[in-house]
C-alpha cells in the first residue's frame, strides 16, 4: 500500500537518512521514537507538507513524492489537535468537504455518519472551545476520516489528552483499524505500541534502526537503544565460549551462564527482562540451569507490582506481579535465588 524509499531530508541541524518503510493494508504500524528522532518529520513528508532531498513515495503503487496535499488521499491529525475555535464542531468536521464543493445535503450526512462512529453526535452543534481533550481528539479525527482518506496519520494522539481518557481514544482508534482503516501512528511511549501496533518501527536519530511485530521487535532488540528504550534493564558484558556444541558466557560480574543456540560472538552483551528473571527463597531451585545467589537491595512498587534490585556480582533487576505470594517474603537485605533461562537470555548484536 505505502512504500516509503529511502527518504533523505535535512531539516537545519537534523537529517533525516535513507529512511524506508512498507505499509500493507490494514496496518496499523506505529512509528516509535523519542523527540526529536525525526518522528512527525517522516509523517510531514508522507503528507506532502515537506517534500524530501532524495527518495520516493509510492502510495497505492502510484508516486506521491511531489504531489500537494490535497492530492495524496492522506489524512493527518496533528498532536495538538488545530481545531478551528471560531466553528462548531459540525463546522469543523464539515470544512474538508466544503473545500471541496460537496453539497450541503450530502455534508450534513457524511459529517452525521462519522460523528456517529465517533460518538460526538451530541456535540455537533457546540463550540469547541467547551470541548474537554478527548472531544477535541475525536473531533479532529472526524475531520480527517469523512474524506475517507486511504491513509490515516497520526502524530502523538495521545499526547495531549489527560490519562483518564486514553483508554477510551485507544479503544477508538483500534476499533477505527479493524474497520478496515490503515493507520501510521507515531509516539515516544513503547506502551501505546504494544497495545496498538500490527507492525513497529523504531527510529533514532533520523534513521529506522529496526522494524518487525511488537513480539518480535520487544523479545528481540537490535540492540541496545531499542532495549533500554522497551524498558530492558539488565545488560551483561559477557565473554562467550562454545564446547562440543554447547554455549556459555561469563559476564563481568562472574556469572557463569548456559546459552540456547550456538554462534556467539568472543564478546558481546546479554540482556534479559525484568519479567523473564525468576525469583525464589527456596535452594530447592539450585538445580535449575542459570541458578544464583544474590542480596536484596531494593524494592520498588510499580502500577503493576514491584521491581526488585539484587546484587549477585552483577546487578539484576527482577519484576514481581502484585499478589504474588514471594513478595512478603522478600525484604532489602535478604538472600534470594535468582534463574535465568537459557532460552530468555538475549545476544545484542550491533551494539
């Protein structure tokens, strides 16, 4: 559907370098990046609001690169929602298709449909100025679906709006997707893209350093920005060794670990998630592969349970869900056995 070739725009100090991107049908890809990577930059030109140094646009297998806005079939709702405050919100909804010379009767039905589908149809005749966040999110949206754009782009949706609400915008853009919509979305926040994304891609100071499924791109990172960026806190510089086809690493801190598959690198860097490290008082678990000791020494609450620091020569981080039965048991200073398995035990590469 969408084919981005390697895209180059410099934007004063910033370069945005040899970017490419497939969307299909149906996608909802979300475009993950802190600020400043270049983020809305890419959106800017697959809307035509800029147009790039080098590279092409293909959008339905029909060249975009140079053409206006208008002519794209591209929707874009911006992150501070740039809703007319002197319009109603029927006005709002209904000024693309004024632009265009629709008649009024085939307006009022298009606007009545997708405030419908937005369910602002009581706030059709409202100023927007009494709209909360979530209003105004919604409206913009409309705006932007009832000229049934083939592409929806989204910049930061839910970024201004409070916290109560985005569950319900969530919910409204997923439901927006199954309905056949295809969608980029780009965002700082790796928890909007697991709930969200079909497809991800990750950029980093102006270039796509990975892409793939939020499972494949999450379980597996390229390397060790995307790590920290999807919340991985363990990291070991590790030495790796293989004998009659079996893998270990020694990391710095002194552990000795066994490894799923062959072909290590001499030196390279393990990571694990918090959420795949196992914790237990019991020495019963000694006889586990990746077994070791280690001390407590912090205990932090999360909105969905604890993250437990403990020091076995290297630093572990470790999370608990809420009501698991270990946690009152567990106190900073105590002794605790910590496994790792083999299978959860990442090699960065490119790192």
């Amino acid at each position: 559907m969408l084919k981005v070739n390697n895209i180059s725009k410099k934007l004063g100090d910033f370069n945005l370098t040899d970017v490419s991107l497939n969307v299909s049908e149906g996608d909802y890809y979300v475009l993950l990046g802190r600020s400043g990577s270049g983020k809305t930059q890419l959106l800017e030109l697959i809307a035509g609001l800029t147009i790039p140094d080098k590279g092409s646009i293909f959008l339905d297998n029909r060249e975009i690169t140079f053409l206006r806005p208008q002519h794209r079939n591209v929707g874009l709702v911006f992150q501070d929602f740039a809703v007319f405050p002197h319009m109603t919100t029927f006005d709002n909804i209904a000024y693309p298709l004024k632009v265009a010379r629709i008649a009024n009767s085939e307006i009022r039905l298009k606007v009545e449909k997708i405030a419908g589908l937005m369910n602002i149809i009581p706030l059709l005749d409202r100023q927007t100025t009494n709209l909360s966040g979530g209003e105004l999110q919604r409206t913009a949206i409309a705006r932007t679906l009832v000229t049934s754009p083939r592409l929806l782009l989204l910049d930061e949706p839910l970024a201004s709006i409070d916290a109560s609400l985005k569950d319900d915008i969530t919910r409204l853009l997923r439901s927006i997707n199954k309905a056949g919509q295809t969608i980029i979305h780009v965002t700082h926040d790796y928890s909007e893209a697991i709930g969200l994304a079909s497809k991800i891609g990750v950029i980093h100071n102006g270039k796509i350093v990975q892409t793939g499924a939020p499972t494949e791109v999450f379980s597996k990172p390229v390397n060790r920005f995307v790590a920290r960026y999807t919340g991985i806190r363990n990291f070991f510089r590790t030495t790796f060794k293989s004998d009659s086809g079996i893998s270990t690493g020694r990391t710095e801190g002194g552990l000795e670990l066994t490894l799923a598959g062959t072909g290590y690198p001499p030196n390279g860097l393990l990571i694990i998630r918090s959420n795949n490290v196992r914790l237990s008082i019991s020495d019963t678990d000694k006889l586990n592969t990746n077994t070791f000791s280690g001390r407590v020494v912090e205990i932090v609450a999360t909105p969905s349970g604890f993250d437990i620091e403990i020091d076995a020569g290297d630093r572990i981080f470790a999370s608990v869900p809420e009501g698991d039965k270990l946690l009152s048991e567990l106190r900073e200073g105590s002794d605790v056995h910590i496994n790792m398995a083999p299978s959860h035990l990442v090699c960065l590469k490119g790192t």
